[in-house]
C-alpha cells in the first residue's frame, strides 16, 4: 500500500509502522506537506522470492552483471577505475529494470554530483548507508550480541533503515545532503537488499525480489516519486551471508523535490 498524506511543518512525525505479511510498511515524514507510506524492508537470501520476468530483462543492458571484489583488478589507475565502474554500470542497470516497470509513468531520473564541489544528492546519501550497512552488518534477524533496533512490531527482525550507532534514518539521511533545503514540499522513500551468491547479487535479482514485495513494488511504482539513486556496496550487511562471496548491499533512494 502506498499513499500520501498532507502534513504541516509543525506536524512533521513519524507514524506507526502497519505490517503486511512478513513484511513491513514504514512511514517516513517526507517535508512540510508530504507524508510517504511505503515498503522499505532488506531481503536476506532472496531464494524464496517469485521469478516473474522483468518488463526491461530483453532490453536493459548489464541487468545480470556480478560485482567483483578489487582484489580482481590490477592495481593501476585503470583497475582502480573499473572497479569502480561497477558500481555505476549497476546503478544504470536498475534505473533502466525500474523505468521498464514503471510503464504509463514518468520515467524516474537520476541526478549526479558534477565535481569535488558539487552539491550531494540523494545518491550520497544512499552511498552512505550501504557503506555503513556493510561496515556494521546489522541487517536480519535480532540475535544475542547484535546492536540494532527491531522492527517495530516484528521484534525478530532488525530494522535495516536505522542505523544502530548514529541513529540515522531515511528523512535524517536526505536531510544531511540537503535535500528539504533544495526542495519545498520534498518526498522520500527507501529500498533495501542484500544477497550472497553469484546469482542474488545482480541487477535483475535485486529488481526481481524487489518487485515480489508489494511493498517494495508500491515504492518502484508510486507516480509520486521523479528521482531515484541506487549504490552498491561490496559485501553483505545481514551476517547471515557469513563468507560467502559475491555478497552485495543495495540501497535505492526515491525522492520527489517540489
């Protein structure tokens, strides 16, 4: 289920999650008059998920790329550069996988940092969270030991969207770049994912399973949103992958400014 709801600047709050299935429903206060309702929730081993072709499979490009550790570059300017090429060829795969989805819709844009100087977009803000997700792998099921904050309502399961040691969640991420100062009213929204194995760490696998979650479906699909920011982050943040290798961590940002 996805909805907006108006909101005043002195309302701004969060709301109470409500669950479907095993699955969450979040609530992210999205700016002075936008409240977004929608599935935010990190997939661990996504073997259980539906294989339902995507609409972009036979056109989108690099859609079954499998990221490689930079241990498998030569260590030169060169390497050092495809390496972190991947990480854009991804994000560009899954923009298109997203947009073939999103048919009859606006198509979703994503907008890029020119230079050093540049202003930081949703995208950083999505870098950062993956980064942290893989440092701390706090991601999956709450066990003895581990820093996170369950689910509300789902007290097995950590809360992949805020971060356990700062406390940062998807509006305090957005707001850090500077979003709300950018745009009035802004709207935002998260995805996330993680898998392990040569087959769970690709564009497609990550869009698939994302698109067999209603509520990550609505957030792909919700006519509301006109930007999105995926990155990748080498290695997993639900533990639950151990030493397994390929593992990715995937963090989609949508955003509607104005």
């Amino acid at each position: 289920m996805s909805s907006l709801l108006q909101l005043s600047r002195e309302q701004r709050r969060p709301v109470p999650d409500s669950p479907v299935s095993r699955h969450r429903q979040a609530a992210v206060v999205t700016g002075t008059l936008l409240l977004g309702l929608t599935g935010i929730v990190s997939a661990a081993q996504p073997a259980a998920a539906a294989t339902a072709p995507l609409k972009g499979a036979g056109t989108c490009a690099n859609i079954d790329l499998v990221y490689r550790p930079q241990s498998a570059f030569p260590a030169t300017s060169r390497g050092r550069f495809d390496f972190r090429a991947q990480a854009t060829t991804i994000e560009t795969a899954v923009l298109c996988l997203v947009n073939a989805e999103r048919t009859g819709l606006k198509p979703l844009k994503r907008y890029l940092s020119l230079g050093k100087s540049g202003a930081a977009t949703l995208g950083t803000a999505a870098a950062r969270h993956a980064a942290d997700a893989v440092g701390l792998r706090w991601w999956g099921k709450v066990e003895p030991g581990k820093n996170c904050r369950p689910v509300q309502g789902n007290p097995g399961q950590c809360d992949p969207h805020i971060n356990p040691r700062t406390g940062s969640t998807p509006l305090s991420r957005a707001q850090a770049v500077g979003y709300d100062r950018r745009c009035a009213p802004f709207s935002i929204s998260e995805n996330t994912y993680a898998g392990w194995g040569t087959s769970s760490v690709t564009p497609r696998a990550a869009v698939t399973w994302w698109m067999n979650s209603k509520p990550h479906r609505d957030t792909i699909l919700n006519p509301a949103y006109t930007e999105l920011h995926t990155k990748v982050a080498w290695g997993s943040a639900d533990p639950a992958a151990g030493s397994i290798t390929p593992a990715i961590t995937y963090v989609q940002m949508f955003g509607r400014c104005g």
